[in-house]
C-alpha cells in the first residue's frame, strides 16, 4: 500500500480558545507531513473563525458547518476531504505528537480494516 494522504478533520462551533490549543499541538506534526491537511467545520460562524486562526490559516481550511450539531458537522468537513485517510479530532483534544504517524502506520498494516479508534 503507497503512503495514504491524511485530512484532519476538527469540528467545532465558535470554540476558539479551546481550538486554537488544539492547533497549536497539532500544526508543527502537520508541517513534517506535506501530505497532511487540516479542515475545520465551523457550525457557528466560519468567518469568525477564520479571523480568529489568522496566524494558522495558511495550514488550516475553514469550512461552513450545516448548523445541524457534531455528527453533521463532521461529515461536513469530511466532505471538504481529498485525503485517503481521515483522522477526526474534537476541537477540545490535545493530539499526541506521534498521531499522524500511528494512524497512518496503522492503516498501512491493516488494510482490511477502515476504521481505527484512539483515546
């Protein structure tokens, strides 16, 4: 199996303190990975949020959310998703350092299974 491409996809809703931590872990990781993107789903008001994240646009793509909760949301931004791989984050998580390269080592060992879950 060739290296999957990998979209992150963090919903959220006008929680900007709380996504910007997020992004902060997750940005320098997403930098070694040229394959990796990030997209947030906004389902309060994107252009705010967009003008919120200024400093980390150029690595971040915020979309519209459908105003319709998190499961609505995520799909949402999954739908922006060019990516082989989607790794779902909650804009309240502090991702590990080693999280792009577990799930996608993952996905290259398992290639029968589409699904992983990590706490």
């Amino acid at each position: 199996m060739a290296i999957p491409s990998i979209a992150i996809i963090i919903p959220t809703r006008s929680r900007h303190e709380l996504l910007k931590r997020c992004l902060s872990r997750l940005i320098p990781h997403v930098r070694s990975h040229p394959d990796c993107s990030i997209i947030v789903s906004d389902d309060g008001d994107a252009l705010e949020t967009s003008i919120a994240l200024s400093a980390e646009l150029s690595m971040v793509q915020v979309v519209q959310g459908p105003g319709r909760g998190p499961s609505a949301n995520r799909n949402c931004g999954a739908a922006h998703a060019t990516e082989e791989l989607l790794i779902f984050l909650d804009d309240d998580c502090i991702p590990d350092q080693n999280l792009i390269s577990v799930y996608r080592d993952a996905a290259m060992k398992n290639t029968d299974i589409g699904v992983f879950e990590g706490a």
